[in-house]
C-alpha cells in the first residue's frame, strides 16, 4: 500500500513575545493511503476571457499534468473538473465513470460566505485589462493528460462526492484556478467540501488568484495569490505542495 506524507500548512493567531496576536504558519505532517485520496483539477480550461489567467494557466498546465501522473501511478484518484464544458466528453469512458452517480450524492448546503477576502476582486480580476464574464473555454486545457481507463470527469459536487463514499475516499486534494473563485466556490469546492464534512487541502504551488493589481490592497499579482492562500489556510482549510504527490525520490530531489 502506498502512504502519501502530506505536509499540511494552516495558519493560526498565537502571541509573539511582546505579547501581541500574530498569524503564524503551522506544519503538520499526515499519512494517508493512497488509494483513499483524490485530487480534483478545477477549471484548468482551454482558454479563458482574461489573456492573463489563459497565459498563466497554460505555463502551469505542463506542470499539473506531471504531478497528476505521479499521482495516480501512485493510487491517487484523478477528478478532472472543467466546469461548464462537460458536453466536450459525454460518451468518454471518464465521464461515465462519474455521471453513474448522477443523484446518489448528497444535496449542496446553503453557501458561507466566511471572512472577507483579502483582495478585491469585485471587477473580475483580470490584470490584462479584459472585460469580465464572457465564457472562452470548451474542454480542459489538452497539456493535462486524462486517462479514460482510470480517471473521472465531473463538473457536480454531489456527483463527486457520491463517487468518494462509493471509494472510501477519506481525503480531497484540489489544484487549479482561480483561488479566491471557482477553488472556494464551486459545488465541489474548498468551501462545499468543508460543509460536507470532506478532508481538503489546496496545492497551493498550483494555483493562481483572480486578482488585478490595479485594485486593494494594490500588490503584486502574485503577492495577491499569496494573501488568498494564506486566507485559506487560516479560515478553510490545510495547504500543501505538489512535491508531496510526486513520491520520495522527487522530494528528496
């Protein structure tokens, strides 16, 4: 059996030695079987409205698929989640997989809004200029290899998490973007998962914020990624690094 080492980060307020609340980091290393983990790649689209987030999630795409191969040699299951393009693979293998348990999962809860983000992102977030909202994207971006003899396709939290009570799955992993939106957001996102009970960490080495520069709290782009992980890792959920799915010989490397 193969045991993943997750290194989990959070973020917690604890006093400094003048006696003054800080947010400091926190590691905590958890095994966890493979077989009972599943990674979902979220809205790793072929394109998108905002030439800067397309840019960037294509040079990460390359990337991602090197650790979604890792990972699933490994025994992790693979979820690919490019919402609103399902129709690109009704008939796939990988679809079918997961639209058998179309209505066996549970209903989605009322949303928490949670603590404000620490960014504003209230004009779409685009940092090339680009007017929001106009959908670009048809599949996933093609750099990400899915292998219809083991992988699922879903765009449907309940589907997706009748698909873990169907295989034990015990701990959620997500990568992909956007980070202050579709990660926290989506029915099988960070925020949806903790209604549900469901174990979820962010690789956060994988991801990328919409966020405008041009907006508060007036940072760099990515220094405003940076911020919404760490808002993740102090009000939703654990952080960890795709090293940790990549296998010994790659973190020791």
């Amino acid at each position: 059996m193969t045991v993943l080492t997750l290194h989990m980060r959070t973020q917690a307020l604890a006093a400094d030695e003048r006696g003054r609340a800080v947010w400091q980091p926190r590691v905590e290393a958890r095994a966890v079987p493979a077989e009972a983990a599943a990674l979902i790649i979220c809205d790793m689209w072929d394109a998108h409205w905002s030439r800067g987030a397309m840019e960037r999630t294509a040079a990460m795409a390359p990337r991602v698929d090197e650790v979604v191969r890792a990972a699933r040699r490994r025994g992790v299951h693979i979820i690919h989640a490019p919402s609103e393009t399902l129709a690109f693979y009704a008939g796939s293998p990988a679809r079918g997989r997961m639209a058998q348990h179309a209505g066996a999962g549970p209903a989605a809860s009322e949303a928490q809004a949670g603590p404000a983000l620490p960014i504003d992102d209230s004009d779409g977030g685009s940092d090339t200029g680009e007017t929001p909202w106009r959908r670009a994207w048809t599949r996933q971006h093609p750099a990400i290899e899915i292998d219809e003899a083991r992988d699922g396709i879903s765009d449907d939290g309940a589907e997706i998490c009748a698909y873990f009570a169907a295989h034990a799955i015990r701990q959620a992993l997500i990568l992909g973007v956007h980070t202050n939106m579709c990660i926290l957001n989506r029915s099988f996102g960070i925020k949806a998962l903790v209604r549900r009970g469901t174990p979820v960490a962010l690789v956060r080495d994988l991801t990328d914020a919409m966020y405008n520069p041009a907006r508060p709290p007036y940072v760099s782009h990515d220094e405003g990624t940076r911020l919404v992980v760490e808002y993740i890792e102090k009000f939703w959920c654990p952080t960890i690094v795709s090293r940790d799915l990549l296998g010994p010989r790659a973190a020791d490397g």
